[in-house]
C-alpha cells in the first residue's frame, strides 16, 4: 500500500480493513485500531456479530471507524455509544463476562519516530495553516507509522472499568406522524396537546 506522501512501513491486515473502510489512513484511526486490538485481548472477545461487545466513544473521532470494524460495535446494532465530550477515552464491555475496560489517552502526542526534523517542520506548517496538501498527508502517515510502534500502555491508560450492561436496542412499532405523516417509532413520538402523536421536528 503506497501513496503519495506515504512513508514505507507494514500495515497489519486488519489496519487494512479500517482504512479500507474509512477510506484513508490517520492517527485517529490508529488510536482507535490500537484500542480495539487492546479491549480483544483483555476481553477475550471477538468481533460482536449482534451486541455481545459494547462500546462507549467519548468523541465522535476517526477512531470510531476502527472500533465498527475490529469490534463489530454500530449505532445501527446499539452497542455503540458516542457521548460526544471531545476527550479521547474510550470504554469497551463484554456482555457475556460482565467486565468493562476503559481506555484514555494518556498526554498530548509526542512524536518518536526517526524523522523527527521532517516531522516538526511538518507539524509546524500544519498548525500555522501553511501546509500543502501532499505536507498534511505526509504528517499523518509520520504520525499514524508512529503510533502504530509505540507500546500501547506508553499511549493509553488501561483501567477497568464498573460494568453497567446497557439494555438491547429496543424494538418498537412505528406510526404515521400525526403532521406530517411521516413513520415514526412510537417509543420517539410526543403527544401533543389535542392528544395527537407527533414526531420530534413536528412537535418542536
């Protein structure tokens, strides 16, 4: 796999797969690919085919893509969960066993890889705004190669976590929009004043 701006390093078949899925590849998905590999292991799981694993992003990142695809984890199955705070912490749990780890980053990046001058002056037209887009290519295949060597509790504090099992996604019948007639789950419907039910945007 080699690209413009790419630097020469041995990407894992299954960082294969994420990126493939993403359609590039990025520190953010690398923070989430090393997450995944991490809760895997500890957890003793495997991808979630319905909603075994759950997972609980703390941001709405890049690192979310590489979570969907190692832990089978998805807003559209209900075990994932983004609670958008920005912070780059992230807590995955096992249905079966009941354990939960969390995982957040420990400090702001520090680059440790053998071009250190090339990614400074990167990192420094970058922040300014000045840099090209071949330069913001580059910078991130120096940090995602980067990333990828570091030891993962070097990156990542690893903690476990209290275990509160979310229900399954509910399942409900849908009813035509009093308004606009629209289908709506009845369970996300608002009964208006005339008791009629509404959907959300009518009702507001």
């Amino acid at each position: 796999m080699k690209e413009a701006g790419t630097i020469d390093f041995n990407i894992p078949d299954d960082l294969k797969k994420c990126i493939e899925f993403h359609g590039h590849l990025c520190p953010g998905l690398v923070y989430g690919y090393r997450v995944a590999k991490a809760a895997k292991d500890l957890l003793k799981i495997k991808r979630s085919r319905d909603e075994e694993v759950v997972a609980v992003s703390e941001n709405d990142s890049c690192a979310v893509d590489a979570l969907q695809i190692l832990l089978g984890t998805s807003t559209g199955k209900g075990n994932l969960i983004l609670r958008d705070y920005g912070k780059n912490v992230y807590t995955v749990l096992n249905r079966a066993n009941r354990k939960a780890y969390r995982f957040s980053r420990k400090k702001h990046y520090q680059y440790a890889g053998e071009s250190k001058d090339e990614f400074f002056r990167l990192d420094a037209a970058v922040s300014s705004g000045t840099a090209t887009e071949e330069e913001k290519r580059r910078h991130k295949m120096l940090k995602a190669a980067d990333l990828l060597s570091k030891p993962f509790d070097e990156v990542f504090s690893t903690d476990e976590a209290d275990c509160v099992i979310p229900p399954y996604a509910p399942l409900a019948r849908s009813k035509a929009c009093s308004a606009c007639g629209e289908m709506t789950m009845i369970t996300k419907m608002v009964e208006a004043e005339n008791g009629k039910l509404l959907c959300i945007p009518c009702a507001s």
